[in-house]
C-alpha cells in the first residue's frame, strides 16, 4: 500500500439534482414562489432552477413524471481529463451504463448507479453564467450543501463514494447507522435505514426568520431530519410530491469541515 497517497480530486462538486413530481405546477410554485429558487430555463417536461448564491446555471432539475422521487444526481469532473478517469474507473466496476449527450449547463455526461442502484451522472467541467436574480422574491434556499441517500448497508457503499474520492468526516449510530463523506468541497450523507427518504440540503442564512417567512404562509417543516449529527441546526420540509428538502443554518459551527 502506498502511504501519504494523494487523495483523488477528480469530482468538484454537485452539478444538480433532478427531482420528479407528478405534480409540476404546484412543485415549481412551491419552490419559486415559497423557496425562492430562480427558474434559469424551461424545456420539454423540465424547469431547471437554481438558489440564491449558485454560481452554475442550474443546480435543481425539476421534471413533471408519473410518480414522484429523485430522477438523479449529476457530479461535475473538474476537468474533461478527470470526467474520462473516473468514467474508466466506474466502467471496471460493473456499475456503468454509458454516454449521454448533454443537457442545459453542461455538456455530455456519463451515467452509471452506485450499489444500491441510485442513478447518478457525472458531466463535464464547463460553467455557464447565471442570469440575473429576481430580486423581489424571498430567497429560503441558498447552495446547495449536500445530497443525503438512503443505503443497503454503509460498509457495501463507502468504498464505491471514496474511490470517486470522497473522505469519510464524520458517523454515527443514531438514530441509525450514518455516514458523511467530503470530497474537494462538496458532501455525500448515507444512511443505513429504510425509513430514511432521500432529498437535497441547502445552506440557509438566518434560518429563523426563513420559518418565519415560510408560516405566515402556512407552510411549516416537520420532524424529520437528514442530517443525524447533534450539532446540526436544521430542519425539514415536503414538497407538494412529497420529496423532504433539507434546510440547515449557514455557519462554520454547523459544518466544521466545510
């Protein structure tokens, strides 16, 4: 074994996330009207979206579809060399599925699942600017922090993130198995449970008056939490479709390793 490796930085951060809802008018009206997210383009059955603070063009995919969940998540390489590396790479593993062309924000991609079958996308490192923000509406989202997924069993799926180059930063037990994995500025959470529903994390600034805003439009969050660590400040919300959307306090404190 080679020691003091260089760890593989190959996968800058989350491109987007897609999420499907049978729902369309009122999903995108609670994500624009009630979250703030911003719509950068419209095309076919998709609104690409994307949050107060996102310097990519898009960075939530919403897609109208029979049922509701999550379409995919898309990786961005940081480099058209690294997107080609890891392609090989997850190809020797069995788990790839191929080439695709493009999509608004990025060029061509290449799908594969991890091991417990989530599709996932890995798209080349080109950027578009954003357009401008609409300043009127209230911003609740900001970046995109972390995609959270349920898994079979943590052991099963941690070699498959940390040969992506992820780093395992934290775990625990409770409130059942979990797992938190980093890599060059972006995290991964894995949860060992069946109960636990996979969703999107953003960073919220001044998390309060953000609930404040969303009750006095009748909108509260639940119970339910993604993140399992204590000092995590946050909270839960459900769209129209059903899918929970994770929103945490934007400080150093909450996530010491960012």
């Amino acid at each position: 074994m080679i020691e003091n490796a260089e760890p593989l930085q190959d996968i800058a951060h989350i491109g987007h996330v897609e999420l499907l809802t049978p729902k369309p008018v009122e999903s995108l009206w609670y994500f624009t009207d009630l979250l703030g997210l911003e719509v950068a383009h419209a095309e076919g059955q998709s609104v690409y979206l994307r949050g107060y603070g996102d310097y990519a063009a898009t960075s939530f995919k919403l897609t109208e579809a029979p049922a509701p969940g999550i379409g995919h998540v898309a990786w961005r390489a940081v480099s058209e060399a690294a997107l080609q590396r890891r392609a090989v790479a997850i190809e020797a593993t069995g788990l790839g599925i191929g080439w695709a062309n493009g999509d608004f924000g990025h060029g061509r991609c290449y799908q594969f699942r991890d091991p417990d079958g989530h599709l996932l996308v890995l798209i080349e490192a080109r950027t578009f600017a954003p357009g401008d923000w609409q300043d009127y509406r209230g911003a609740i989202c900001g970046p995109l922090l972390e995609y959270s997924l349920m898994t079979r069993s943590i052991s099963t799926a941690t070699p498959f993130w940390q040969a992506l180059g992820f780093e395992t930063v934290a775990a625990g037990l409770e409130p059942h198995p979990w797992l938190r994995l980093t890599g060059f500025g972006l995290s991964i959470g894995l949860h060992e449970t069946a109960y636990f529903e996979p969703g999107p994390s953003y960073r919220v600034s001044d998390l309060n008056t953000r609930l404040a805003f969303l009750a006095a439009k009748n909108l509260k969050p639940t119970e339910r939490r993604a993140l399992s660590a204590p000092l995590h400040a946050g909270v839960t919300l459900l769209a129209p479709e059903r899918t929970p959307i994770y929103l945490f306090e934007a400080n150093a404190a909450t996530f010491p390793w960012r």
